[in-house]
C-alpha cells in the first residue's frame, strides 16, 4: 500500500514573550481493510482513496505579570472513498 504526506510548520514571534505557530500538513494514501469474518459470510473493504487536510493554529502569550496563556486551534477534513468487495480478490 502507498502512503504520502508533506507537513510544514511556521513559527513567529511578534514580541519577545510571544509565540504563534501556524502548521499544515496533507496525508494521501492508498490501503485496506481487514476482513470482517464475524458475520453470515466474510466482508472486503479497501480505501480505494484516503485524504486529509489539516491545518493547526496555536500559540503563547504573557497574560498579566506572572501568567501565560496557551491555546492550540485544529481544523481536520478527510475526504475518503471506501470500496466494499465479494471476495478476497477485490474484484467484485
């Protein structure tokens, strides 16, 4: 089975006790299923396509003499294509 990805992060400082951390990161693959033999007759599935997207947006800063304030924001979209087989060759 194949798997891709590429990821990048990007950090600024807009002051000296500041961080903002801005990350991307794209997953594409190909792969299967394990069969499910728990029912009447066995079940083949296979990911025929296999996405996703996500972007995360965080960050630090001084909040008032002696406190921080931290957060970390997720925004994931997968975009995915399951195929559903007969039999153990996955060609029907």
């Amino acid at each position: 089975y194949e798997r891709r990805n590429i990821t990048g992060k990007v950090y600024f400082y807009p002051s000296q006790k500041s961080e903002i951390l801005l990350e991307a990161a794209y997953y594409w693959s190909e792969f299967g299923v394990p069969v499910a033999t728990e029912y009447y007759f066995p079940r083949y599935w296979r990911f025929k396509s296999w996405n996703r997207f996500q972007l995360n947006l965080g960050g630090t800063f001084s909040l008032l003499k002696n406190g921080h304030l931290k957060f970390r924001s997720y925004y994931i979209r997968h975009d995915n294509i399951l195929d559903a087989y007969t039999n153990a060759g996955l060609n029907e």
